[in-house]
C-alpha cells in the first residue's frame, strides 16, 4: 500500500515544486522572460523534465491560476457553510484571502500581469471560478447588510480584494503577525464605509 502510494505523492509533490517555482519567477521577470530550462533549474530538474508535469509553458501559468482561483473558491464554501452566522462568516473569509495575500504575493503579481497569457478557456474557467469566490462574499454581505444593492456589494468586494491583494507592495514592510491584524481593520473599515457611506 505504502510503496504503491509513494510515486503519486511524489508527483504530486513535483508538481507542487514546479508551481511555486514558476510563481516565483513570473513574479520576479514576467511570463515571457522565464524559460522552460529556468523553471527546472529552480527545482533541480533539466527543463524537458518539466514536460512530464505540463505540456509546457502556457499549461504551468494555466494550472498556477486556475489552482488557485479554484483553491479559494473552495476555502470559501467551506467557512460559509461552517460559519454559525454571517458575522462569523465574513471574518472567516477575511481570513481567507488575507492569508492568501501574506502567503502567496507571487501570485497575486502573476495573476494581475499574465492572466492575458493564459489560453482562452481556462482564462474563462479562472475567470468564472473568481465570480463565484466573489458572490459567496456577496451573499454574506447581503445578510449583514440587505439594504445595500448587490451591485454596491459586489463593487465593495472588489475594492477589499484590491486592498488586501497590495501585499507584493508592502512585503517585508511589517511580519504577518503584525500585517494580518491590520489588513483584518482595514478591510472591515473598508466594508463598512462601502455599505454605510453616510
């Protein structure tokens, strides 16, 4: 059972190298001035190695994104449904792209700058897996606030994301266990002035 087990969990774990090397480097130099050969140097495998993770380069920033949109995604469902009431969901999904914006500032950079890279249909699969990720916090904030039009929701949902997501601005600034609270009181103010402007 162990040794049948151990080459899919050392793919997986491969893969998972390859993916947070490639992250590293579209942040530092751009999709187009990375190169296969320089992906597999970072995880010490030649570049041809690669092609038995991804058919290649444009598969990797494909599969970096559409993991991670769909990872969110999920992590929402999950503390909504296990949330006992919308304030307590709305900090728990604070606390997810919050720890998503200190943990991971590379694929915020790879996401805002090479979506456009990204081959058509899984642009419109990442692209449809964020409008869910975005309505799970619509509908928490409708309940906190069913006065507030969806689409006055849905703008101040964007608007939060894009003051969490500044993290590739700010890294090394403050360590996470100073960040974390301050973006957590930045982000309810920001919510609360979006959905009580006067």
């Amino acid at each position: 059972m162990t040794t049948a087990s151990t080459p899919t969990r050392n793919r997986g774990t491969r893969r998972r190298e390859i993916m947070e090397a490639a992250a590293r480097l579209f942040a530092a130099r751009g999709f187009h001035g990375v190169s296969i050969e320089d992906i597999g140097g970072a995880v010490g495998v030649s570049g041809p190695a690669l092609y038995r993770h991804f058919s290649g380069k444009d598969a990797l920033l494909s599969e970096l994104l559409l993991d991670v949109s769909s990872r969110l995604r999920e992590s929402a469902v999950a503390v909504v449904t296990s949330c006992p009431g919308p304030r307590e969901s709305l900090d728990a999904l604070l606390n997810v792209q919050i720890t998503f914006a200190i943990e991971q500032p590379a694929l915020i950079t790879v996401h805002d700058r090479e979506l456009g890279n990204v081959p058509e249909p899984a642009r419109r699969q990442i692209r449809r897996l964020q409008r869910l990720y975005v309505e799970e916090w619509v509908t928490v904030l409708a309940e906190l606030h069913p006065e507030c039009p969806a689409a006055r929701l849905r703008a101040a949902t964007h608007a939060v994301f894009g003051l969490l997501n500044s993290t590739p601005h700010s890294a090394g600034e403050l360590p996470a266990q100073e960040m974390r609270p301050l973006l957590h009181a930045m982000a309810r103010a920001a919510i609360d002035a979006c959905v009580n402007p006067h």
